[in-house]
C-alpha cells in the first residue's frame, strides 16, 4: 500500500515537472521569436 502511494507520487511530480519544462521550452521560443524579429 505504501509503496502504492509512493509510486503514485512520483508519477505525479514526473508530470509536473514535464508540464513545466514544456512551458519553459514554450517561453523560450518566445523570446528567440522576438530576438529574430
């Protein structure tokens, strides 16, 4: 049961920071955008 909610928790952290490192990449693309312009 434990090790249940420990997996479950660390599924969870792994989405988050992909979500993040997906709109940091996002933001970065931005900028890049801007700079050529």
């Amino acid at each position: 049961m434990n090790f249940l909610c420990l997996n479950n928790m660390y599924h969870f952290i792994k989405l988050m920071i992909m979500s993040i490192i997906q709109k940091f990449e996002e933001v970065s693309k931005c900028h890049r955008s801007d700079d050529a312009s």
